[in-house]
C-alpha cells in the first residue's frame, strides 16, 4: 500500500476528527458489510475514471446497498458531467480533488445535520 498523500480523502477525514473505514473497491462494498457497522456517511474517490465510478456506484444506490447513509464522491476538478450525475443520483456532495481541505467535511457534516 502506498503512502496516504494530502489530495487523500482518508487524510482530510482523519484530520476532521472522523474515524474511516477503508475499502479496496465499490464492488467490495455490501449490505451485510454496512449494516450493523455503525457508519456514518460514505466516501467515495471516484478516481481518474469518475464516469466509470459512478456507474459502478449507481446500482448500489438504487439496490438501498448504502442504507441510506449520506454518501459524498470525490473527483477530478474538470468532471462536470461527473458533478452533474452525482447531482442526479442525490449523492450528498461532489466535492473537487481541490477542494478537499475545504469542502469534505462540511459536506458531512450538513449531511449529517440533516439526518
């Protein structure tokens, strides 16, 4: 595993006080495994790929695999069609690989406010 850089969405979490839980991929993602964890919120680093990512994440919304829980994306700066399809799937937030330190835990926060 390779080290955790600034442009992580693991790092700002942490340093915004919240305890994260990592996955490898969004297939390794399943009801059984967030039932009964006690999660919060999901995060998802849609990569350099953020169209592939969200069609992989598209079933696990519509399947109710994330129970609900306010689920915030992190991508490229220049997606725009990947910002307006996260918009479309009323994901909690697109938040710009950029403006990490900034927007991710404020998008988590007023999501979670609002639960």
């Amino acid at each position: 595993a390779g080290e955790l850089s600034t442009t992580s969405p693991v790092t700002h979490l942490e340093l915004a006080g919240y305890t994260v839980e990592q996955t490898a991929s969004l297939g390794s993602l399943e009801l059984d495994d967030l039932q009964g964890q006690g999660l919060d919120a999901v995060v998802v680093d849609l990569g350099d790929h953020p169209s592939v990512a969200l069609a992989s994440l598209e079933p696990l919304l519509s399947a109710g695999a994330l129970c609900g829980l306010p689920t915030a994306v992190v991508g490229p700066d220049e997606a725009i069609d990947a910002m307006s399809r996260a918009l479309e799937l009323q994901l909690a937030g697109y938040v710009p690989r950029s403006k990490l330190e900034k927007r991710l835990a404020k998008v988590l926060r007023r999501n979670l406010r609002r639960r």
